[in-house]
C-alpha cells in the first residue's frame, strides 16, 4: 500500500497544494503552526472518514472558503485507487474511483494507514474509552464486518439505554428480551474480532518495546476480561449477564456490561501502566503498539499499512529515535517534525519543507 499523491484544496491552511510522496520515509518539516499536521490529518481523514482532532467537518475548510476538497491517489494491492473528498460546512461527498460512497464502512480498506501523533499517549494513559477506539479503528480497517456489527451493536445499545430509563418497569421488562437477543448478536462479532487482534497485538508489541527499550521492561497487553468459546457461545454468555444486570440496568439507566464496557490492561514491567508509567515509558508503549499495527495490517492483507508519524521524534531520546528509523524500514511513512537533520541521521527520504500552507522547494 503506497500513497503516491495528495491534493489539498481549501483544506485547513492549504490553498491548493499537491504532495508527491516516495515509496520509503516521506518528511515533512518546518516551524510550528504552519501545515505539517494538517496535511497528516488529511490522510487520516481518507482512510477513516472521520477527523483526528475535531468533531465537526467545518473546521476542516479553509477560513473564507466554502468547501475543502481532498484527493489522494494511493495504489494498493488491487491496483491504483483515487479517493476524493469534498467536505461542505454541513455535508460531506467522498468518491471510491470515481463511485461515491454513502457510509464510512465503504472507505475502509482502500487506504489502510497507521496514525500515530503525541496524543496518542492517551491510548495508555486515559480510561477505557480510548484503548476502545484504538481497536475499533484499527479491526474495522480490516474487517468491514466488525465495523458493520460495531454500528448496529452501538444503535441498539443507544435503543436499550433509553428504554432503561422508562418508567414503564413492566413494558421495559418485555421489551428487553427483544433487544437483547440482537445487542449479543453484534457484541459476539465485535468481542470475537477484539480477542483475535489482541492475540496478534499482545507478543508483536512485547517485542517491539524490548527492542525499543533494549530489552528493559516487558511489556504485557491482555483483554482485562476474558470470554471463552464460540461466537454462539458468547452470545448466549453475554445474554445471561444481562439479564443478571436487569436491576441494576435500570436502577442506573444504562447498560452495565458488554463489550462497550470492555477494556485491555497494560503493564509494564509488571505495574498497571496508566497508574504508575512514566511519560517515557507510556510514549515507548503506545508506539510499540503502534508498531505492532502496522505487522498486523501487513500480516492480514499481505501488505503494509501507510504509516504517518505526527512530531514523534521531538518526544523520543537519541537511540530510541535511531531503532524506530530501523522498524519502519520498510513501511512507507510520512513523518513530520521541526528540524529534519535533527531527526534522520543521514537516513535517505523525501524532505517536503512546509511554509504557510505551502510546499518550499
Ligand atoms: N480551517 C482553517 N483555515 C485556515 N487555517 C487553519 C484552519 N485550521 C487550522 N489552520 C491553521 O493551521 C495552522 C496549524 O497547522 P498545523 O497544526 O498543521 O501546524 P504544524 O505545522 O503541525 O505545527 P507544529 O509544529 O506546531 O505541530 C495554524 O496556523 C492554524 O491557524
Ligand atoms: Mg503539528
């Protein structure tokens, strides 16, 4: 999977500018605030549908235009693919070759890419929610069917928790089973889809952190809550636990347990890393996980993920910096930082500086 080109219109503080970008590590650098985030984020918007930092489109469009328009031409193992979004103040129109897509479960897969950016910290350091959205956008780029089952399973959930809150106690009673029975259809999906990743995610990012931090602390991931057998199984699991929780359901108004509840433990060296980790180490331990993404990716579809790294460098000491260099090899990257030379060591890329809004040659 190769991004090739990347035309911004209107978008953030681009005019209009065209991004070539080569096959190995890809730099962009400049000073702060003038477009290197913004033109990783663009990336980030054609393979998610979604924005990194903001929650309304709006605030993607340049001041005083009207709309922003985005087109990547990536090529992946099916062949060339141009994606084209153009994002309105209320509405937004993207294009798969030329054939526009209606929902988001549609852009997943043509361009699969791997997003890491200081804030990513965190993935370690915040609650649950956080390691919740680091799967659900890393299974859903793979797997159309977990993002599917994911959207349905959070309809119902919003459907059951407003039940839970009527104070109809016989009506809500009733109508539960019927809710039930689909919200551990989907949730079998999803809980099923989590355990395979984390299988994969858990010895690739032991690794990688050992070898970022030669070999210091281990770090371990596990699911902190463990469902055995079959999909069926786990439904039929799942729908007696809710039951169990009835009362307590709809003494609280919401739905207590299910995988929208789920987390992953992370430790380091033996210690529960949100609590005790230091910024350091919690940076090295998501960009291990990180890491490990990207082999996923490549091990399920046979090739590697894009990878953009967004002011990484900046936070990592001088031989961490060196062995990330090492890992992503051969991954193409898009990188950006303040001072290129600081950061590559004579490692041969493609330096893009970035001034204003625009590419200085
Ligand atoms: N909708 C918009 N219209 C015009 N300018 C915008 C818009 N959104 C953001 N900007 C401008 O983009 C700039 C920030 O760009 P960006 O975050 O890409 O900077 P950066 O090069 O990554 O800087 P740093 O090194 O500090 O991370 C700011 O100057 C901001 O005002
Ligand atoms: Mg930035």
């Amino acid at each position: 999977m190769k991004i090739k080109k990347l035309f911004l219109q209107n978008f953030r503080n681009y005019e209009s500018e065209k991004f070539e970008f080569s096959e190995g590590l890809n730099v962009l650098f400049g000073k702060n605030g003038q477009g290197k985030t913004n033109c990783a984020e663009a990336v980030f918007y054609l393979y998610t549908g979604t924005s990194l930092r903001i929650r309304h489109d709006k605030q993607l469009i340049r001041m005083g235009a009207e709309s922003a328009k985005i087109i990547a031409e990536a090529e992946n193992r099916y062949g060339n693919v141009t994606i084209e979004a153009d994002i309105y103040e209320n509405k937004r129109e993207i294009r798969v070759n030329g054939s526009k897509i209606s929902k988001n479960a549609d852009l997943m897969g043509h361009i699969n890419s791997v997003f890491f950016s200081p804030g990513e910290l965190r993935l370690i350091q915040d609650g649950p929610d956080e390691r919740r959205r680091f799967m659900n956008i890393s299974i859903s780029q793979t797997s159309p069917a977990y993002y599917t089952a994911l959207l349905r399973y959070n309809k119902i959930l919003d459907q059951r928790n407003t039940l839970l809150k009527n104070r109809d106690i016989s009506m809500v009673l009733d109508t539960l089973p019927v809710w039930d029975e689909q919200l551990c259809k989907y949730a079998a999906v999803i809980v099923k889809k989590r355990a395979e990743f984390v299988e994969k995610l858990a010895p690739c990012a032991k690794e990688y952190h050992a070898f970022l931090t030669d070999g210091g602390e281990e770090l371990v991931i596990k699911p902190e809550r463990k469902y055995e057998g079959t999909e069926e199984e786990i439904s039929k699991n799942l729908l007696r636990r809710l039951e169990n929780n009835y009362e307590k359901d709809l003494r609280l108004g919401f739905t207590t347990v299910g995988p929208h509840r789920d987390d992953l433990d992370v430790l380091i060296g033996g210690a529960d890393a949100k609590s005790y980790a230091s910024q350091g180490q919690m940076r090295t331990a998501a960009l291990a996980l990180k890491l490990s993404e990207v082999q996923i990716f490549k091990t399920l579809s046979g090739e590697n993920p894009i990878l953009v790294l967004d002011d990484v460098m900046s936070e990592l000491d001088l031989p961490r910096r060196k062995k990330l260099l090492k890992c992503i090899a051969d991954v193409q990257t898009v990188l950006t930082c303040t001072h290129a030379e600081r950061v590559l060591y004579g490692a041969e890329c493609n330096k893009i500086r970035i001034e204003n809004g625009r590419i200085k040659g």
